[in-house]
C-alpha cells in the first residue's frame, strides 16, 4: 500500500498565479478530504468528496478555491488567482467509510 | 458547533516519565475520535482510533480513553522516550450523516534525553 500521494511537495508562486495541488488517495477508499494547515487556524477541513462526488465545501475559504474529484483514483486543489493568504500547508486524506483517516505528506504552498 | 481543544499546548518531560495528553470536545455527538502523531515537516500519522461506543483503546506504549458524555479524551503515554517528541493532535468524527473530522489544535510534546 503506497499511502496518499501529493504532489508537488514544495510549490513557490507569485501573487496571482494559478496553483494546482494533486492528490491520489489510498486504492479502496471512498472518502477523500483536503485540509488546511496554518500555525493560526491548525488544520481546517476545505472539502471532502464521498465516491468522486462532493459532500461539503462549507470549508472552502474563497471562490479562488476549487477542488475535482474526476475518479476515484484522482483529485486536485485548485487556487487561482493565488495570493500571499493562501501560503500554508495543504494535505491530502482518505478513508474507507468511518474508519481511520489516512493522510498524505502535504503540500507546501509558498505564494509571494 | 463542535470545538476540539487540546491542553497543554506543549509539554516538556525528562526520558521515562509517564504522561497525559488531554483532549476535550463540545458536542458529545460523535462517531469515533482519532489521534494523530505530527513529526515537523511531515503528514499526520494515526496512532489509535476509539469508536464512541469503546471506552478505550491501547496500542504498545499508547492508551487512549474516552468519555463522551464529559466530551474528554486523554492519550497516555508510557515510559516516554525522545523517538515520541512530535505534535499530538486528537480529531472528533462528527455523528450522523456528515463524515467530518474536526481537528484540536494539538500538544507539541518533547521528551529530553
């Protein structure tokens, strides 16, 4: 089992650029969730997606903000236009129903 | 709205003590709660998962309890060691329809040599 991938590891971008995180969950797992990481606000949940669909964007902080789950194997993070705000570290989740939740190593995203 | 605080924030302790990691929540509604190991620079590492039904969870050096009627969960670690300095969090999965997960805020704990 290779865990949730994310990539890229580090993404350095300038103000108004578009950013594109990817993740691939655990193979198996029907629920997929994008966090926030910030030494403010710690993690806060984006979204999450049950089956490819999402359930719930309540998190999702700006319009900026997107996120596609095209298949089940499948899902990115979108931020355009970026801005300085949005620097944080952003993770990757799955899980098979209710049971534990598994995490990738995260993204860090440095917008100048 | 359901709120997750973790007290201490840190917590420094000498090789070998036992010690206590606490976890409380606002809404005893919930399905299970997690806890999560966080080394710097890395993802989040599951240690125990407890069902709102169980009382309690022990894996190796680690025990994990849970009221959910008081809305508090404690992580106790045994004879700690400096391999167990990282950041703790413990996560509440709501109940119902929903399968969120809200996060504490996390104990950063160190273990000196």
């Amino acid at each position: 089992d290779a865990g949730v991938i994310q990539s890229p590891r580090h993404e350095v971008t300038e103000m108004g650029q578009e950013v594109t995180l990817r993740c691939k969950p655990i193979s198996g797992h029907d629920y997929l969730f994008w966090y926030r990481q910030t030494m403010m606000r710690g993690l806060e949940l984006l979204i999450y997606f049950n089956n490819n669909v999402p359930i719930d964007d309540s998190g999702m902080p700006e319009d900026r903000f997107s996120a596609k789950m095209p298949n089940a194997s499948f899902s990115t993070l979108k931020i355009q236009p970026s801005e300085p705000r949005d620097s944080a570290v952003y993770f990757c989740a799955s899980s098979r129903g209710r049971s534990p939740l598994h995490f990738g190593n995260g993204t860090r995203l440095t917008v100048t | 709205k359901q709120e997750v605080t973790q007290i201490p924030a840190a917590l420094s302790v000498p090789e070998g003590e036992n010690l206590v990691l606490n976890c409380s929540f606002t809404d005893s509604a919930i399905y299970n709660l997690q806890w999560f190991r966080q080394d710097p620079g890395k993802g989040l590492t599951s240690l125990l998962l407890i069902q709102s039904s169980q009382r309690e969870q022990t894996s190796g050096r680690l025990n994990a309890s849970l009221d959910k009627s008081s809305g508090r969960s404690t992580l106790y670690i045994a004879a700690s060691q400096p391999g167990d300095s990282a950041t703790y969090l413990c996560a509440v999965r709501l109940g119902g329809a929903t399968n969120k997960l809200i996060f504490g805020t996390g104990t950063l704990l160190a273990v000196q040599p």
